[in-house]
C-alpha cells in the first residue's frame, strides 16, 4: 500500500465533567485525528492522545503537530509500505515522541484492516468477541467519589481505579474499601510518591487492591524494584513504559508484576503488539490503559484489548461518560461491563466527519 494523502484535524473537545489526578485537573481536551488514504482509496484514522500541557509526558498537541507537520507526515507520504509494521521502521530515525508517531502507526493499522475487509481486532490476533470496562475515580470530596463508585457498579464496570496522591491515600482508599468490600478495586498515583514514602504505601497492602500503579517516578524502573520487594501488592507500571527495552527492563528487574499499556505512550499497536507479546512469555498481565481520548483511539484500545493476555479489564469507558456527544458512530456502549468488538472492518465505527468539521479548530492536508 502507498499513503497518497494524510487529513490532519485539530478539534476541541469538552469533557462532561473535570477530571483530575495527581498532576492536576482537565476539563478541556485538545486532540488531533488523522485521516490517512492509500492509492486505492481505503482511508484509516489515528487519534493524538497527548495533552495540552506536559504533566503526563514531555509530549503536547503543539508539539505533535510540529512532528507531523515538519517529519512524520512527510516521511510517511508515497513510501511503499507491505505492512503497517513498517511505519516503525520508517520512523526509527526520528526519536520518541511516540504519541505522535502513535497516531500515524493506528491510522494505517485501520486502513490495512479495512484492505483485508477484515476488523482491526481480528489482523492482530485478537481472542474475544468482547472486551471488559474498567473504570476511573477522578480525586474528588470523598462522597461524590462513592456516588460515583456506586453509578459505575449498577453499569457493570468490572474494575474500579481511584486516583490518589500523599495525603490523599490510605485513609481515602479505606473509606471506599470498608464501603465497597468486594469490588475489584486499585490505586492509580501517577507518580505522586518517592521511596522516602514506602512506609505509607506498604500500608496499601492491608486494602486488598488489586495493584497500584505507577507509584514512583514516571522515567523510574530501578526504585519501583526497591518498592515491589517491600510490597504484597502488585506494581503495575505505567509511565515508566514508553518502548519494548523499557518493558524488557521492567520485567528483567522485577520492577512490576502488571503492565498498563497505551497505544499513545508506546508509539502505536506495533509496539503494543511487541510488548503484549513480551509479556505472554514472561507471565506479566496486562491491561488497556486509557487517556481521556476520543472514540477513535477508544476504538484501537478496544481492539488491542482482545489479545490473549490483556486478562484485566482496561480503562475503556462508554463514549457517554465523557463527551455529551463522540465523533464516532455508533459510539462506544458499555453493557453489563462488556464492551462487544464491532466485526466491521477496521476499527468497526464510522467516523462521524460532520460534527468533526463543527469542533475543528485547524485542518490541513497532505498530498
């Protein structure tokens, strides 16, 4: 296949309500879409997952847009591609900023399905037939956060992360667990600890969480090793896993018993593939973790979901729970806590380019 012409939108997004971590709260969400289209007219779509400001990595929308437009588009146009791995293999020269070569990786992923006349879910190597919601608790008064917990549960999320930070931890986590006995609950720190609070964390362990992620550092795997052999409960790193060495490492040093992979984070479902696989042969779970994204890249996480050992449920929400309206149709829907895989090709949504045009800020395109 040859990329004869890239769409690159810039769109505006209102989440229903703020959300907010560790790093601070978000309300308005700036993303980028690309539409790519070969010489035969298939066209695939990508979505940028970073954010405005660098508090989650050191990528922004500006700075995606600046890759894009300066050298991953370019790049990528009239190359000769026998399969969407080689989008890697062109970008290699160029180092990290992997959420905006993400975008581009996904946009042909989906177009290469669409050739097939095959779902996305299906040409990777996907399993099931549906996948498992999980779901986020944005720091917030501890009441709101139990009516919130107890929304989800009559939906049917299958796993509940609440997002915590020094102060905000122990005694928090325990409201909710004496609450909620049963439920399948973790704590999500972004980075909000060092190991001067092992002390605090280890008394996470008394909770029963399932895991708690990212604790420590988020360019840290060295400290977050120290941490796991004083903790019973799993370290699920994050962050710290922007590449397939990283998840390598990572394993090799015992740093963590569950990897969060995001598409955006690593560089695109080649990588994610690369790194799913890793795991499998070295025993680590894994799950989909989520960005506050759009249904595009909703959509790639639900397929990437479906590989054999992505076994916990990922942090993909119904479409409804953050935008009072998503630009795919239909939008993604949460039954009983199970999303089904669209057997569509491709990533199984239509793209609603109408209301696309009514948010979008910039466009350009590429030929």
């Amino acid at each position: 296949m040859i990329i004869k012409k890239v769409h690159l939108y810039k769109i505006d997004m209102k989440l229903l309500s703020p959300f907010s971590t560790s790093y601070g709260t978000v309300q308005d969400r700036e993303l980028i879409l690309l539409e790519v289209e070969d010489e035969k007219g298939f066209t695939g779509w990508g979505e940028v997952v970073a954010f405005s400001s660098p508090w989650y990595t050191e990528e922004t929308i500006q700075t995606c847009f600046h890759m894009l437009d300066d050298f991953l588009i370019p790049s990528l146009l009239h190359q000769q591609l026998q399969k969407p791995e080689d989008v890697q293999k062109l970008f290699k020269p160029l180092k990290r900023n992997n959420m905006a070569k993400a975008a581009l990786d996904c946009a042909v992923w989906d177009l290469y399905a669409k050739r097939q006349n095959k779902p996305l879910s299906e040409v990777i190597g996907g399993v099931r037939p549906a996948v498992e919601a999980g779901v986020v608790v944005g720091l917030n008064d501890i009441s709101v956060m139990k009516e919130q917990i107890k929304t989800y549960m009559k939906d049917g999320y299958k796993r509940f992360k609440v997002k915590i930070k020094p102060g905000a931890d122990y005694e928090l986590l325990k409201q909710i667990r004496d609450e909620f006995p049963s439920i399948p609950l973790m704590a999500d720190a972004n980075s909000a600890y060092t190991l001067s609070d092992s002390d605090s964390l280890k008394k996470l362990d008394e909770l029963n969480l399932m895991m708690i992620e990212q604790p420590l550092s988020s360019d840290d795997i060295l400290d977050h090793r120290l941490l796991q052999k004083q903790m019973k409960t799993p370290i699920c790193l994050d962050e710290s896993i922007v590449s397939y060495e990283d998840a390598r490492h990572a394993i090799e040093q015992e740093s963590c018993k569950i990897i969060n992979v995001k598409i955006g984070r690593v560089g695109g479902m080649s990588v994610a593939k690369q790194i799913h696989d890793l795991c499998v042969q070295h025993g680590v779970r894994l799950w989909v973790g989520g960005m506050l994204e759009a249904g595009i890249s909703r959509a790639h996480n639900i397929a990437l979901a479906t590989l054999p050992s992505f076994t916990i449920p990922g942090d993909i929400s119904a479409s409804s729970r953050y935008w009072e309206k998503d630009i795919i149709k239909p939008e993604v829907e949460v039954e009983a806590g199970v999303i089904k895989v669209k057997g569509k090709p491709g990533i199984g949504y239509d793209i609603d380019k109408k209301f696309i045009k009514t948010i979008t800020a910039f466009e350009k395109e590429y030929k």
